[in-house]
C-alpha cells in the first residue's frame, strides 16, 4: 500500500479537516516531537486496523504523511533560524496565514522550556506556502 493510498484513504474516514488538523500538527514543532499526540496515535491505530496494514512506526507516518494538506506538495527540509516570537514582526494576519500558507516555516520559535538553543534547526517546509508567503508580502 502507497503513502498517497493511505493518505487518501485517512481524508475519507476522517475529512479533509481532520487531515488538515493531524498533518499540521505533526510539524508544528520544532524539533519534531518522539511520539505521536493521543489522538493522532488513535486516528492512525484506527485506520491501520481498518486497512489491515502493519502497526506504523513514527518515521513511517512522518513519511506517509510528508505532504502539505492545503497545497498536497511534498515537505522539503530546512535549516532555519530559532527566534524569540516576541521578536517575530510578521506582517499578515495570522489567520491568513494558517489558512494560505500554515508550513511557511522560514524561522522557528523557541521552545520556552529550555535555556540553551542552538542558533537554527531542521524543519519540514511546504514550496508552495513559501511562494504564497512572499508574494502577498510583495504586494503588501
């Protein structure tokens, strides 16, 4: 079984927005986080089981599920900057943004829970959200 197959078929269980909701939030940390989220472990237990597929480790679904859910492009890795996000100055709403272009990820924020931080870290990022990103900024 392919991992468009089995993003196709989680969509038809679930809903695009479900999709859209789980996709996001495995890569809204940085750095990616070691498990699953309660709920995203059950969604994913629940389609397998379904599926009659074998119990998928985290790097499978990392990888099954590396595609952008709002431009259906595939994640490109990245070294970005950690900022502050009380330094962060972004122009656009952030409701616009989530909504055209949520995997931007030029930069990340820190994580409040640590003290040390390396200057930048690996991301996932989606082309097409960047593109968005700079032309509204350009035409702002």
């Amino acid at each position: 079984m392919t991992s468009d197959v089995i993003r196709l078929k989680f969509i038809t269980k679930y809903g695009e927005d479900k999709y859209q909701e789980f996709v996001l939030s495995l890569y809204e940390a940085f750095p990616r986080p070691d498990s699953l989220k309660f709920w995203q472990e059950k969604l994913i237990n629940e389609l397998i089981k379904e599926l009659n597929f074998h119990q998928l480790s985290l790097e499978e679904v990392y990888n099954i599920f590396n595609y952008c859910p709002i431009h259906n492009v595939e994640l490109l890795g990245d070294n970005v900057p950690i900022i502050n996000g009380m330094e962060l100055k972004e122009p656009l709403d952030f409701n616009l943004r989530k909504q055209l272009f949520p995997l931007v990820n030029i930069n990340a924020p820190r994580d409040l829970d640590r003290f040390e931080y390396p200057k930048s870290i690996d991301i996932y990022y989606c082309p097409v959200c960047r593109d968005i990103r700079l032309s509204k900024i350009n035409t702002e």
